[in-house]
C-alpha cells in the first residue's frame, strides 16, 4: 500500500520549502514508491538508484538539482492535469533558493594538484552571493544536462567547449531542453540488415526490423530515388521489443531491392490515447497527434542487403 515518506527535521527557511513541496508533489503523485519512480527515469533514459532519490526527499541536506528536477518530472506526470513544466520550474526555482542555505558543509575551496598545500579554508558565501562556474566536456563524452546539473549552478555559469559564453536563465533552459530533447530520441541504428522470406506469390519478400529504447509512436515510409510508399509498421512501437515490418516484395530475377532507406518519424506516446508508458519530450516539436505530419525525431536509414536473394 503507498505511503508518504518521512520528512526530515529542518528549520524554516528555502530548504524546508522545497523539501515541503518535494513531498507535496510526491503525495499529489500517489507516493510512488522509489523503485517505480527508479523504472520511470529509466524509461527516460536517466540512471539514478532508488537510495538516491529516496534520499532527494528524505535527508536533510540540498539534493542535487539533476535528481529534483528529473524526479519532479516523473511525479508531475504521474498527476492527472498536471502542468509538468510548470511543476519542474517551480520545484528548480526553490532550488536555486535553497543552495546558499544548505546545510551541508561549507568554507573549503577545493584547489588544484599543483597545489602542493592543499585545502585551504575559505569564509563562507554570503547567501546573496551567486555562484559561477565552468565546465568542459571531453570530445569523446556526451553532454548530459541531468549530469551537468548536479554538479554546477545554471543561474550564471560559462560553459568551455561545445558551448562557450555567459549563460543566462532563459539560455540555459533552452540548452538543457535541448539536450533532454536529443537523449529522449531513438539511435540511429545505423543501417537496416534485411532478410528475405518465399512469398506467397513469386519471389520473395524482404523485412527489416527496428528496436526501440522506449515506447513511441511511429510512422515509416520506403524511399526509391524520388518515390516513396508508407510501411505497415504499428502506431505504436513497445521499448526493447524487436519490431519486424515487410518493406517490399522481390519479384524472380529481381538482382536486390529497389528500397534505398526507410524514413523513420518518431513522436512520444499521446497519454490516454496509446496503449503504451506514456511520457512527454520538453521541447515544442509537433507531439504526434496526427502522424501525416513532421515527426518530432527523424531519421534515415539506409538498407543493407548483403546478400542477393535467392529467387525461384
């Protein structure tokens, strides 16, 4: 049976106010339990441990702001007629509030190894004071806003690398947005490998398959030169399940398929229309609706038909 987690013991103040309305949002939620808030995130493609996000709401310390944001996410659409984003604001804007005030230690400056001396001690901030802070990442590491989030203050930060310049409050929205945008969408596999099988007529048929990581909608489309025709692939396509789908039939003698790619259009699935775990991308491309249109993901995929069929 659910059942509210116990709140820690703090003082008023920011980081009482958000850790009240973390356990707000948990109960309007139907106190999901930690290992399903734990599945959910993992839907989204986001790894965190049950012990850490039960700890998000119940220690008495300043959570990372990754883990609020990315649990407030998961529990506003949990809430029938939620305004997730603007829950997921809210829950971040009572972040930034709480981290001058944390009660987690402060007054060290972490220094470099070429300092020999080591730590020093430094006077703690003011609460006013703001934070800044650079960040680079590897050429070889994805640029995760979840993980960047936990580790540095968006409200003023410069960012070394891929993205360079003063990031202000309205910029760094976007740019996480962005990349919560990019981690949603399905990989490219790279290429189709197809097999063939007899047909019912002469010839052969060939198919392609397609695994996803998570649930989406899905229309596909068979691309020869300027021609194209739909695939019959489901409305739906369920994460980690093979999905197999006819692209077109090989008549005896054919030397290959005529198919050159398959256009794929992904769109997340529409909550209380698909039979599927539906979930929602931050970003304002089309939602899938109707799937005539403009995919909210695209992709290319070239077929690989390695071997000629063996035509009777």
């Amino acid at each position: 049976m659910p059942r509210p987690w116990k709140r820690p013991d703090l003082p008023t103040g920011p980081l009482a106010d958000l850790n009240r309305s973390l356990h707000e949002l948990h109960h309007r939620a139907g106190w999901l339990s930690a290992r399903q808030i734990q599945r959910f995130l993992d839907d989204k493609g986001v790894p965190m441990s049950h012990t850490k996000i039960h700890d998000t709401l119940i220690k008495p310390t300043l959570p990372t702001k990754g883990a609020v944001e990315m649990i407030a996410e998961v529990l506003a659409e949990a809430i029938r007629g939620a305004n997730v984003d603007a829950e997921v604001h809210r829950l971040l804007e009572l972040w930034d509030a709480a981290s001058p005030f944390s009660p987690a230690p402060v007054g060290t400056e972490i220094r470099h190894d070429s300092e020999a001396d080591g730590p020093r001690a430094v006077e703690p901030l003011h609460p006013e004071q703001k934070f800044s802070a650079s960040v680079a990442f590897p050429d070889n590491r994805k640029q995760d806003a979840s993980h960047v989030s936990d580790h540095i203050d968006f409200r003023n930060s410069t960012f070394v690398g891929p993205v360079v310049g003063t990031v202000k409050n309205t910029q760094d929205f976007e740019i996480r947005r962005e990349q919560r945008h990019d981690d949603l969408g399905p990989p490219h596999p790279g290429e189709i490998q197809t097999t063939t099988e007899p047909s019912r007529a002469a010839g052969q048929d060939l198919f392609g398959s397609i695994t996803v990581p998570r649930d989406y909608r899905v229309a596909a489309t068979a691309h020869t030169g300027n021609s194209q025709c739909s695939l019959p692939l489901p409305l739906v396509l369920h994460a980690h399940v093979p999905h197999r789908f006819h692209i077109e039939h090989l008549p005896p003698g054919a030397s290959g398929p005529r198919t050159q790619e398959v256009r794929f259009r992904f769109w997340p699935p529409i909550a209380g229309v698909d039979d599927a775990n539906a979930w929602r991308c931050p970003c304002d491309r089309p939602t899938g609706e109707t799937t005539e249109g403009q995919g909210h993901w695209e992709m290319r995929v070239p077929i690989n038909h390695s071997r000629p069929p063996n035509l009777h």
